[in-house]
C-alpha cells in the first residue's frame, strides 16, 4: 500500500511530514537485539566456523599438555601423584658492576737514530716482541764501508812497514855489535822501526773510529716489550735523533676508570675481577690515580703473576663488587615467557607474574612477584 502524500492542512496551514525510514546510523545505534534478528550472511558464518575451529584446538592441546605433565610428574616422584616443589629462599649475592677497561703501556720509549744515514736492516714491525738492547734496525752512513775497508788496508800496511823496519832494525845492531856499522845507521833503524809502530797504531786507531762510528748506527730497543709503531721503510734517510719505533714498554696495565663513589670498593683489593677468555681472573690494584676526571676515577690494574700478557689496546670488561645484599633466585626451568613476560606457578596460587634480573649460573634473580617461602612448580 501507498503512503499518502501530505495534504494541507486548512486550519494550521502547514504540510505534514511522511513517515520517513530508519537511517542506519540509527540502525547501528538500536539496541543489540536488533541485529541478532537479521539474518547472518556468509562473511559471519565463516569467521563463527573459524573461532570455533581455533577454540576446539587451544583446549585440545591444554588438555593434552596437562595430560603429559601429570604424567611425568607421576612417574617423576615416584607415582605418588604431586608434583615436585621447589621452596624460594633468600640467598646472600654480591651486587657488581661491570666498567670496560683498555689495555695500556706503561711507557712508551722511543727508538731513534744516532747518525745521519740511510736506514738499512729493518727485522721489526707492529705487534713484534722484542728485549732490551735488541738491534732492529741500522742506520748507514754513506761510503762508510769503503773508508772501513780502505782503513784496514792501510792498517795491513803499516803493519808490513813495521816488520821490515824491525828486520831491519836486528840486522843494524848485529852489525853495529861486530862494528861493521855506525852509530848514525842504527840510529836511523831505529827511527824507521819506531816510525813504523806509530803508523800502525794510527791505522788501528782510524779502523776502530770506523767501527765505532758503524755499531753508532745500530738502533737498539731501548726497553722489553711490543712494537707498536714503524715509521720509516728500509732505505729511508735518517737524521741524528730521527724516530724509527715506538714501544710500548712491559708489562703493561690495565687502565680502568669509575665512578668517584665507588672510590671505597676500588681500594678494596677482592673487589676487582677480570673477564678474560680463560675465565674470570683477580686483579690487582696497581696504582690509583688522585685527580678525578668527568666524575670518574682512573686506576691502574696489574694481572697476577704467571697470567699470559694482553695486547696493548684491547678492551676488556672489569667486574666491581659493589655489595652484599639478599636476593631471591630461582631455578631458569620452573619460568616460562608469554607475550614477552615472565611467569611461575605457585603451588598455593597458580600462575604468578614476576620480574626478573641478573643471571647467576642456571638461577635467576626475582626482583619482584615472589617472597621467601613460596613453593614453586614446573610450568
């Protein structure tokens, strides 16, 4: 049936609305019961099966995994049909902090040049170990072997000079004893044999200036340890005073700094511990710095005698143990993580919400959730 059209009305003299539909806003606003009556299209139904489906197996897999914890927890003590409880207690644990330190030289000497030459005989690089006093390199100056060589000629000389003019000298007084000879030619042998002797020393003393001046070429490590730095190449010109090493000297230190309040534990000589790859090692307060920097204090660290040395540079990780305080730690197997949240199971009140903190070995600490008492079971 039609709706009417609105007629005017003659007394009022205004048109009368038609009954106008529901709009859907409205409809989305009406009471729930309103859309259950209608009809489910296919898109509800669908999405109904599925929630069904995935409901039916979340209990199917609890119920299985119930199933298969009562029987392993039968069958674990004994068949009596209770699980085993672990009791949380509190336990006395050092509070530490972990500070990097570096790896540093005592000193840092120098190896230099004492002539001008050219460098030859470099037998060192970055990383070597050497001893106090080891030659690693020398400096050559130019054309000193030949003035070496040419001295130790003339030296040869001089030396074959001297046994003539000795020869000559014996034959002289021989024949000056059987007065064939006069005082005058023996005085002048002997002239000769003395000259002779002088020239030799003169040629020896020139060699062993030679010589001298080539072991000054020499460049000796000027203390044990390891090369850190080579500046010049073989075949480079050097200057007296020229740099060729530098040598971070041994044993070296393990340079750490702290916070000025930990100034009291530092001091403390158990309070320090190493972490190295053969484990955890005590250290030993060497030197501690007075002037504090940035709020820190800088200390140095010395390994116990007997530890393998560290290389220079590297970075290690020093533990501080700050104190001793009461901490509760239970066993990593009875937590178990949902939605990236820890939880235990109380045997008094199921499943418990807690929050965890530093790992000791296979426990962990609980900062909060549990207290000393609480009987625990596996998840």
């Amino acid at each position: 049936m039609r709706p009417l059209r609105p007629t005017p009305s003659a007394s009022l003299g205004k048109v009368q609305p038609r009954t106008a539909k529901p709009s859907a806003a409205r409809l989305r606003g009406a009471e729930p019961c309103a859309s259950v009556l209608r009809p489910p299209g296919p898109t509800l139904l669908l999405a109904a099966l599925v929630a069904l489906f995935v409901t039916a197996t979340a209990a199917t897999a609890d119920a299985n995994a119930s199933a298969e914890s009562e029987t392993g927890t039968d069958a674990g003590s004994g068949g009596t049909g209770h699980p085993p409880e672990y009791v949380v207690e509190a336990e006395t644990v050092s509070v530490t902090r972990v500070v990097h330190a570096e790896v540093r030289p005592v000193e840092r000497p120098e190896a230099r040049a004492r002539i001008a030459g050219l460098l030859r005989d470099l037998a060192v690089d970055e990383g070597d170990a050497v001893a106090d006093g080891e030659i690693i390199a020398r400096v050559e100056p130019p054309k000193l072997e030949a003035r070496i060589q040419t001295a130790k000629a003339e030296r040869a000389r001089a030396e074959a000079r001297q046994r003539r003019t000795a020869q000559a000298l014996a034959r002289a007084e021989e024949l000056h004893a059987d007065d064939v000879m006069s005082q005058a030619d023996l005085d002048d042998a002997r002239e000769a044999a003395t000259a002779a002797s002088n020239a030799v020393e003169a040629a020896a003393s020139e060699v062993d200036t030679l010589l001298a001046r080539r072991e000054r070429g020499e460049v000796p490590a000027p203390a044990k340890g390891w090369i850190i730095e080579v500046l010049p190449a073989n075949g480079s010109p050097m200057q007296p005073g020229g740099l060729v090493a530098r040598i971070a000297a041994a044993p070296a230190v393990i340079r750490v700094a702290v916070p000025e309040r930990h100034l009291g534990r530092l001091q403390d000589a158990t309070a320090l511990t190493l972490e190295t790859a053969s484990g955890l090692l005590e250290a030993e307060l060497l030197q501690l710095y007075p002037d504090v920097r940035q709020g820190r204090v800088e200390a140095d660290l010395r390994l116990p005698t007997g530890q393998p040395a560290l290389p220079v540079g590297r970075r290690v990780a020093v533990r501080l143990a700050l104190d001793q305080v009461e901490r509760l730690l239970v066993p990593e197997r009875l937590t178990t993580e949902r939605h990236g949240l820890t939880f235990v199971y109380r045997a008094e009140a199921g499943c418990t919400l807690i929050q965890l903190g530093a790992r000791r070995g296979d426990r962990i600490i609980v900062l909060s959730g549990l207290r000393a008492g609480d009987r625990l079971i596996a998840p």
